[in-house]
C-alpha cells in the first residue's frame, strides 16, 4: 500500500513540474544539436530532441528523493539531455551488432 502512495505522490509531481525537466532534457539535447556542424534531417532532429526530453524525465525522476537544491536538479536534466542522443545511438548500434 505505501509503494502505490509513492508511485501516486511522484506521478502528481511529475504533473506538477515534472513536465518542466522534459523541456529541460529537450533543450539540453537542442543545444548539443545546434553546437554541431552536422546537418540532419527534421525526423532526426525531432528524434534526438525527443530523446533528450525523455531522459530529462527519467533524469528528474530518479532524483526526486535526492534532497539537492532545484536548480542543480535542473542542470543535471539539461546535461543528461544533452547527452542522450548519443548514448541512444551508441546502445542502438550495440544492439544492431549483437543482433548481427
């Protein structure tokens, strides 16, 4: 019965603000894009970015309960969204040779 009262608390937290770190995550995954001097397709754009914002999500959620001022926990999503595209696509090419 607690382990739903908790999931219950960070999904009305997730609604509550939770939605700002995916922005975050997607910003942090737009920069790195625009930072490049590669040039890609809006789909690979729009994927990337999704990507980003996903683990911006996943980022926030793994540090509700990690007592750290909001600002950090900000960067700390702007930074793992920034990164994702890569990591996705090094897991995918993983993935794509084992299966090979």
């Amino acid at each position: 019965m607690n382990d739903n009262h908790d999931y219950e608390v960070l999904i009305q937290e997730l609604k509550r603000g939770g939605w700002i770190m995916a922005i975050f995550g997607a910003l942090g995954a737009f920069t790195s894009l625009v930072l490049r001097n590669e040039k890609y397709t809006f789909f690979i754009w729009f994927r990337k970015i999704a990507a980003g914002a996903v683990v911006g999500v996943i980022t926030s959620l793994s540090l509700y309960s990690v007592d750290i001022e909001p600002i950090y926990k900000s960067v700390l999503c702007s930074i793992a969204g920034s990164i994702a595209p890569e990591l996705f696509d090094w897991v995918r090419t993983k993935a794509l040779e084992k299966l090979k």
